[in-house]
C-alpha cells in the first residue's frame, strides 16, 4: 500500500504511524523524523533545515523534495510506504504525484486524522520521543513506567525544540495555510479518508485499520 498520513501538528501522525507501518508490513516515512536524524548528526543537510524547524516553518521545498525521492527509490519502499509530514503543500503533492506516475504508480489513500487545536497544544506540550529508538510518549497520556525512559529500549527521552508554545501555534498557522489546502487537493483526487483522531491511541489505530481494509491488496 502506498499511504499518506496527514493531520496537524500533534494529531497523532508520528504515534500511528509506527503502529500502522507495523500492521501493513510497510516502512515509516517520517520527514521531520528524517531532518531531526540530519540535524542531530549535523550533516549539510540538517545544517540547512534546522533553522527553519526552531522557528516551526517548512524546510524549503527543494530540499524536502530531493531527500524524499531518495529515500523512495530505496529497495524497501519499492513495495509500498507509509509517508508522515510529505506532502506538505500543494507543490509537494504534485511533485509526488508526477514521480509516481513516472513510476507507473499512484497514491492509493490520503489518511486524514482530524483533531482540534487545543488538543493539539495539549499533546505538544506533553510529548517526550526516544532519542535512541525514536518512540513518541506524553507525559500523561501515554507515559513510560520510568520518568525520562523509554520502556522499549531504555533510552533517554527528550522534549523536541519546537514543542514550545509559541512555536507550536506557528506550526499550526502554517499547517492551515499551506497544508490544509491538501485535504481538498486529495478529496479531489478520491482517495482522501478522514478518522476522528481523538480517543484512546489503540482505539485510533483500530479505527485507522478499519478504514484501510478495503485498500489492501
Ligand atoms: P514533523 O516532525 O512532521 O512535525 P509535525 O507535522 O508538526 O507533526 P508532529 O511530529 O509534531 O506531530 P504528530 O502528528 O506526529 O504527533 P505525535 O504522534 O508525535 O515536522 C517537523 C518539522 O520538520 C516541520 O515543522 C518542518 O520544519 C520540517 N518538515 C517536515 N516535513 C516537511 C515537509 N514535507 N516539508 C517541509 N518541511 C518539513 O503525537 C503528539 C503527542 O500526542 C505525543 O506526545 C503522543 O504521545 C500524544 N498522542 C498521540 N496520540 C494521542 C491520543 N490519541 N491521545 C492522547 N495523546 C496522544
């Protein structure tokens, strides 16, 4: 299956993501995980998205879009992906759209999770992620056993530099401005799927599979 997650800032993307990646045998896509790693390991190209992400405004598309068709012509994403935070926009989206037709391929579903901003505001300001194997928790919804340690792996946990406040209601203007525009660009298209991404995290991710199961093949 080719599928796209899209939803705000904290709808819970990163979070079903892993578990959805996982039931469909595909790999996790994530961008924003893909320039943390950059930013981290202080390549060139984390040297130029980091600036951008601390303020909460997207990496400029050129760079977005060359990393993206890189990782998509690895060996295991031949079979079928799962992107998180690609496309962003509407360029985004049409450059994806013409590469895959090149490939004699398409999307076949756009997964919209749908949540409100105060909700969002209140997942950000909680959320804590692996810093060795990435897994996303919440200091009250989704906490580990141990304060600052993820159950999986032992590692540390950290808060990302943009789960500020101000920062994250800069995230969310530009997620309405330029990547909203996307829910009708797909709707258009026929293969945008909206869920009520509110409620409890294995809940979603039921719902989530259900909503998929007429797209696997
Ligand atoms: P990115 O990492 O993609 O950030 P985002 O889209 O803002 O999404 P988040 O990762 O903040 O949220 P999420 O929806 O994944 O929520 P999560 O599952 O973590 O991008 C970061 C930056 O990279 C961008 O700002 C931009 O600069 C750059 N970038 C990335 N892609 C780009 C692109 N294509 N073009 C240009 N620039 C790009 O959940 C959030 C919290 O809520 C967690 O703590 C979680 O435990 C909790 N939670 C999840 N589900 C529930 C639930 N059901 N109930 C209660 N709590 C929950």
């Amino acid at each position: 299956m080719r599928l796209v997650l899209v939803g705000p800032p904290g709808a819970g993307k990163g979070t079903q993501a892993q578990f959805i990646a996982s039931h469909l045998s595909i790999p996790k896509i994530s961008t924003g995980d893909i320039f943390r790693y950059n930013v981290s390991t202080g390549t060139e190209l984390g040297k130029q998205a980091k600036a951008y992400m601390g303020r909460g405004d997207l990496v400029p598309d050129e760079i977005t879009i060359a990393m993206v068709v890189a990782r998509l012509q690895e060996p295991d994403a031949q079979s079928g992906f799962l992107l998180d935070g690609f496309p962003r926009n509407v360029p985004q989206a049409e450059v994806l759209r013409k590469l895959l037709a090149e490939w004699d391929t398409r999307l076949d579903v756009v997964l919209e999770l749908v949540v409100d901003d105060d909700e969002v505001v209140r997942r950000l300001s909680g959320r804590r992620t692996c810093r060795q194997c990435g897994r996303i928790w919440h200091v009250l919804f989704e906490p580990p056993a141990r304060a600052g340690i993820c159950d999986d792996c032992n590692g540390e946990l950290f808060q990302r530099d943009d789960d500020r406040e101000q920062t994250i209601r800069h995230r969310l203007d530009v997620y309405a401005e330029q990547t909203q525009p996307l829910i009708a660009f797909y709707a258009d298209d026929g293969i945008l799927l909206g869920i009520d991404a509110t409620g409890p995290v294995e809940e979603i991710t039921e719902r989530a599979m259900s909503a998929l199961r007429r797209f696997i093949r």
